[in-house]
DNA sequence: TCTTTACTAAGAACAATTATCCTTGAACTG
DNA sequence: CAGTTCAAGGATAATTGTTCTTAGTAAAGA
C-alpha cells in the first residue's frame, strides 16, 4: 500500500506532467479525497475545503473532481438521483456496497471480477473498458433500529 | 417467456388491486415499455407517448415512471450524469452492457451473481436487496466507425 | 345523482451541475 | 527577480433532469 504522502506526490507530478497548475485550491481538494475512507460527496467535499479557504468557490470544487476523474485519479460512483459521490483512495473500478438508509458507502472483500468482464467480452463482442458494481442493502447499525 | 400481452394484463391487474387507475396514459407508457428492447430514457418514452397522446406531461410520465419503480415492474438503470435509462422487460437487477458511444444498453448472457452477493452478505454483515452491475465498453458497430 | 378521491396537465420549483465572465495568480521568460 | 501570459478561481447565471403544486377532470362509491 502506497503511502498517502506518495499518492499526492505522485499525482502533483502527473498534474505537472500535464501542464496542468498546482493551485492551492487543487491541493486542498485532493487531500480531502486522499483521507476521506467515507466516498465524500462534492458537498462533503466543499464544506471540508471551506473550511481551510473561505472562499473556495463550489464551481472550483466541481471543476477539479472533473479533472480528477480524467486523469484517473478519483473514481465517480453514480446514483439514479444524481447524489454522486467519489473513491479517491482506490481510482479503479471496484465494488461498492451501500447502506440503503444511512448511505454509508463500503468497500466489500471480493473475489475478483476479471473473468466475469472477459465471459461478457467474449459472448458480445463489445471491448469492455471499465464496469460499475454496486451493492444495496442495511448496514448492521441499521439494522439494530 | 410470458407473452407482452400476459404481461401487460398481469401489471393491470396489479394496479387494480393497489387501487391505482388505469387511465389510456398509463397504458400508453406500459405499452412503451414492454414493446421496448433497447432500455429506453424518459424521454425517449415522452417522445413516444406523444405520438399517440399528444397532450401528455413529461411530468405523467415521470410519476408513471416513479410508479412502476415503485411496484417493481421496471428497473431503473441509474447513471452519473442524470440520463436514466429503464428496462421494463426484465424487472429484477441483471448486469447490463452499455456502449459508450452510441448509448445502446444490452442484457449480456452471464452467470448469475447470486453466489457474489452472498458472499459479500456473509463477509460484511450487510443485508443485500439488490445489486446493479454494468459493463462499460464500445459495441461492436462503433468500434468499425 | 352527489360526493369523494385519484389522476392529469401545466408550469413553477428544485437541486445538482455547468457555463459565463471577469479577475487573479502560477509558472515560464529573460 | 520582475514581467508576461494564459490557465484557474470566484461569483453567479443558466441548464438539465426531476418533483411539486394547483386546479380541473373523471372515475368509483353512496
């Protein structure tokens, strides 16, 4: 396991690489995402980086999870109600199990799922680039109410 | 494989039974989608609608929609960025494959998952009630383009 | 028939996200 | 270390997908 402080070097360096600037902002947002375990939200996310710059703006916020997410570096688990929330310790596609009541995100041991995308490969034709799994249940603190 | 016909009559008569109306919009939008193979969006089944019921709100729709979520016979494929899509044929989570570029969404054949799910309940003491699983790639057609 | 209730249409309201427009400042140049 | 430049930030308006509200209509029950 990398450490946290050699994932955000590693990612300046791409951001650098990319002739992209190394803002402040930028700074901020990122290391939210590289401590947060909970899968924040971009709310979650702002009020954490209001919280060192007053006057980060939510435009700002969205704009870097979007440059983020194309340069791979965070991972978008969407929802049908648009409350989209955001992976940045494991940027790569991987199972979410979700707690239907109190919308706690997990991230559930797994056997892995490399022959379930070549089985579909092979059977459609279709060049698989990435997939979605997620699964949607009650946590056990939920459950106990 | 039930006939559309048994289906629609079965779906009918489980809106009775709830005390839900059957009015020529609903069974306008029914009828879309389970004459509809290819996972359609709202709009595109407002799009349709109209062609027959000319005065329809997308808001019917969307409440109709909400509906037949609601009594589980259809499913909603949720996305990131909003464009829901739904299948009204097959009602129950089945991993779906969807070509990014043209949008076209197809049921893979694939075995079932049912062993994965209960091997993420036992490990993390979550209750699972459903699971979505989805393949992102290029179709076969656009990969020629 | 009268009454009650559910449903629809239309548009307003909403929430998440994106675009706009102007200002600022990161990083390259000399 | 300035000076310059263009990408990035801030504030806010616009857009998009969805839901709510209101008023009117139609169906079912008394």
């Amino acid at each position: 396991m990398k450490s946290s402080q050699q994932r955000l070097d590693d990612i300046i360096a791409k951001l650098r690489l990319n002739k992209f600037r190394i803002t402040p902002q930028r700074l901020a947002i990122l290391k939210v995402f590289l401590n947060s375990t909970e899968h924040p939200s971009v709310e979650r996310v702002y009020k954490q980086v209001r919280a060192d710059f007053p006057t980060t703006s939510l435009a700002t916020v969205y704009k870097t999870v979007h440059l983020l997410k194309e340069i791979g570096e965070i991972l978008e688990i969407g929802f049908a109600d648009g409350r989209n929330r955001y992976d940045g310790l494991k940027p790569y596609p991987h199972p979410h199990l979700i707690c239907m009541k109190c919308k706690a995100i997990i991230d559930p041991k797994l056997s892995n799922l490399d022959h379930l995308t070549s089985e579909v490969e092979q059977a459609s034709g279709y060049q698989i680039l990435s997939h979605q799994l997620e699964f949607f249940g009650i946590c056990p603190a939920c459950q106990k109410k």
